[in-house]
C-alpha cells in the first residue's frame, strides 16, 4: 500500500472522468464516422477513375479522414482540461493532488490511452472500407497487412494522438475550452496557409506543418518528395505534443487555481 | 487545527489579504466572518494550496496543504457552489475524486446518503436544483471522512431545513473532534452554527475569539458586527 497518492490513483480519475462525459464517446465515434467516410468515398470515387488508379493511390488517400478526426482528438484533449476551467472542477482536482504536473501526467496517459486505440481502429475501418468500395472493380486491392498500408496506420493513429496531446496542452496553457480550440484549429490551418504564400521558402517550413506533414508524410504510402518521412513527421508531432504539456506543466504548477 | 500566519495576498494594486494570523482548533465550529470581499474566500484558496500567498504561512494539521499524503482524507472542502460538469452525475464526481484518494467506493455510496442524493445520485448535476448543488458540494467535502473541514459559505442554496440539517451536521463533526471552519457574510446565521469566530475584514484580522465574548462587546451580535466592520467596502469581484 502506497503510503501517498500517486499517479495510478490519478490515472483512474482521469479515466472516470474522460468515460462520464458524453461528448467523449461522441467525439470518439464521430471520428471513426469521418474515417470510415473517408475511405469509403476514395473507395467509391476511384471505382470508375480513368486512368485506372494503381493500388497505392487508394491507399495514399483512404485515411483522408484523419484531416477531420485530428479537430475532433484536439477538442477532445482540450476538452480534458479546458472543459475542467469552464465547469469549475479544476479546483477539485487540485485540491485531491496538490501536485499538478502529476495530474496533467495522469490527463496525458488516460488521454493517449483512450485516443490511439480508437485511432488505430479508425484507421484500419478506412482502409477496409476502400478496399470494399473496390471490390469487383478494375483497381486492384491491396492487403491491409501490406507494410505500407500498415505505416499509414501506426503513423496516423501516432499523429492523431499527438494532436489531442497538443489539444491537453493548450488546454492547460489557455485554460478556456473555447479559447483552446480556436488555437489549436488555428495553429493547423493557420501555417498551411502562411507557408502556401512564400513559394519555395514556405515549402521548406511547411515540412513542419502539422496539416502538411499529415498530407504529404503520414497518410501516405511513400512521402512526397522533399517532405519529411513517416517516421520523422511522426517525431516532429511528438516533440510539438512535449512541449505544449511541458508549458501546460509549469504554468498549471506557477499559476493559482 | 489550522495555522494561518503572516498570510498576505496582493491582486495588482488591491491587498486583499494583510499580513492575517489566526489558529482554527478542533473539537468546534469555527465562523470565518466577513462583509462580502474581505478576503475570505482568498484565505481559504491559500490555506488549500490553491493560490499562492506572497508572504506567509498556512498549515493544515502542522503541515502546508502540498504537503499531505492523501488530500482527500485530510481535508474535506467546499469552495464554490456548483463546481461539477453539467454533463457528469453526481456518482462519478464523487468515483473520480474518490479514485485519486484510494477511497473506496462505497464511500461514494455512503455520502450520498448522507446528504440526501441518494436517488438523484446518477442523474446528471447540470439538472440539480441550487439545493441539490449545495448539498453535492458538502458530500465532496465529506467523501474523505476527513478530520479538517473547510466550507466557504456552505448555507448558500439551502433551503431551511437544509441549513438546519447543515447546522446539525457540523455540530456533530465538531463534536467529534473535528476542525471545522466555516465561512459566512451572515451573521445570523453564524450565529446558530459557530462557537468561535474569526472576524476579518478588507483582508485584516479584527477579531479571534468565541462567540459570547463576541457579543459582549454590543447591545446585539449584529450591531457588534457592524461596528466592527463599518467601512465602506470596495468590491473588487472575483479574481483568478
């Protein structure tokens, strides 16, 4: 027996209030909806394609959908602790572990622990689904245990987490549910936009892109070229996801409650 | 027991705590009074580790609020009135905080009980009644059966014979040994529930003593209250 609290016992709280909250499952089920329309439409709209699409093409675009899924997993990590600022529970929370980067741990591991298997999931519905839409169609199919099906998905379901880790942090950083989404949707379409005004100057940054990186590096089957590789990408978003939770630790333990 | 020594806090220009010292025992209820933005509320948030005071101490049971093993068990609290997502029941409000303390969640069960949600315990809080709001906040303070309480303004919401009830309950966590500091802006009220009062106001401590010596310094407690705290008092608002 533990002789304080600790970061088991705060896992289990997050986990109690991450599943008590109806808009987790909706959001949650809402992402698997865009993914599987997703893949189900590339699916449908290469049936009849001419020329006929090599089996890559429908692979490269089965996982359209995480561009929609991405803003549901950010809302749903801001959801995690800007949702706790707006009904007033952040105090609660605090008051059971004055620690408070150990909660903003805890929030992290129930929140990566929720978001990657529901992604992982996600993602494999979509690439089914376009290789259903196919079927008895000129394009040949393509094996989900195909390697590079298999990268789209570990690459994609790592990128989704990311993106509501960042949500976590930027919940944390702006404190407002409200507040925290429109940056976070900022920051991803944001830059696309900037990058897209510089020419080949902005190509070199927008590597860095999350919304790029997930066009051109982790939805794909081989990255475009110039842009970074699956692996990398998925490194970049991991480091972006470190930091927002870095900054969210120390200011959520700086500032008063 | 609690120890507040020193304790000062400062929003931009306003001192909203002044250099305030005073020891809460156990085994009565004691009154935390204050005309509406004396700083009571700012009191507590620092002693709970909440908000930082630029100078002083607070110690709950000899320790600052960071320093206790299981928060929960040690002290029980209730700040705000409706402090619950709308869209979660009251059961697992109480399961989460339960959860993060080790209790167990028959805990959970219990409280409601105690404070008369026992049937409206799976129902979501954004539907609760004020009342219901209030009494939700008290099962908080109670789910760790802890031997500290703090209650900031916990009559507001009830009706009378939920401050009854109240009234009653403190009285017997009192009685057994318990420290329990309650705040409040009536005096009336204090009046029925407190044995001592801690009397402060824009931030300064005017008085720390039982409540009959209290009355003994005007014809009525209310008229010593408000000559005590006769100034005009500035409202800042709440602040984060």
């Amino acid at each position: 027996m533990r002789t304080t609290y600790g970061l088991g016992g705060l896992v289990r709280m997050e986990w109690i209030k991450v599943r008590s909250l109806r808009s987790t499952w909706w959001l949650l089920v809402m992402t698997w909806v865009a993914m599987l329309a997703g893949g189900l439409g590339v699916g449908l709209g290469y049936r009849s394609h001419t020329p006929v699409a090599p089996a890559t093409q429908i692979a490269n675009n089965a996982l359209a959908g995480a561009v929609l899924g991405q803003l549901l997993f950010g809302a749903l990590g801001v959801l995690m602790v800007g949702g706790e600022y707006s009904a007033g529970t952040m105090r609660s929370t605090v008051l059971a572990a004055p620690r408070r980067a150990a909660v903003l741990a805890a929030k992290a591991t129930v929140c990566t622990c929720v978001t990657l298997p529901v992604a992982l999931l996600g993602c494999l519905m979509a690439h089914a689904a376009a290789q259903l839409a196919i079927t008895s169609s000129p394009v040949s199919r393509l094996s989900l245990l195909d390697g590079r099906v298999v990268r789209t998905v570990l690459a994609t379901a790592l990128y989704l987490t990311a993106v509501a880790l960042i949500g976590l942090g930027l919940g944390a950083i702006i404190r407002h549910a409200a507040g925290a989404v429109g940056a976070l949707f900022a920051g991803i379409v944001i830059p696309m936009i900037i990058a897209g005004m510089f020419g080949e100057a902005g190509i070199a940054v927008s590597r860095f892109v999350p919304m790029m990186m997930l066009a051109n590096s982790i939805i794909v089957t081989a990255p475009v070229s110039g842009t970074l590789s699956a692996a990398a990408a998925v490194a970049v978003m991991t480091s972006y996801a470190v930091t927002g939770l870095t900054i969210g630790a120390v200011l959520l333990r700086r500032r008063d409650v | 027991m609690i120890e507040v020594n020193g304790l000062a806090k400062r929003y931009g220009t306003t001192l909203a705590v002044d250099r305030l010292s005073f020891t809460v025992q156990a085994g009565v209820v004691t009154g935390f009074l204050g005309p509406n933005g004396s700083g009571k509320s700012t009191t507590l948030r620092m002693v709970l580790g909440l908000d930082r005071p630029d100078a002083g101490t607070a110690r709950i049971g000899g320790l600052p609020y960071a320093g206790l093993r299981w928060p929960l068990r040690e002290v029980g609290a209730l700040l705000e009135a409706r402090a619950f997502h709308p869209g979660r029941s009251a059961r697992a409000h109480l399961s989460a905080l339960a959860a993060s303390n080790r209790i167990p969640d028959s805990r959970v069960t219990q409280v409601l009980e105690l404070v008369g949600l026992a049937d409206a315990g799976n129902r979501r809080t954004g539907a609760y009644s004020l009342g219901m709001a209030a009494r939700l906040g008290i099962a908080v303070a109670l789910l760790g059966d802890p031997p500290v309480l703090l209650l900031d303004e916990p009559v507001n919401g009830l009706d009378p014979e939920g401050i009854r009830w109240l009234r009653e309950l403190l009285g017997s966590l009192a009685a057994q040994g318990r420290t329990v500091f309650v705040s409040s802006h009536l005096i009336g009220e204090m009046l029925l529930i407190a044995q001592r009062l801690v009397v402060i106001r824009q931030g300064r401590l005017l008085a720390d003593e039982s409540v009959a010596q209290f009355a003994s310094r005007a014809p009525s407690v209310e008229d010593a209250f408000l000559a005590l705290t006769a100034t005009a008092t500035t409202y800042r608002g709440g602040q984060r």
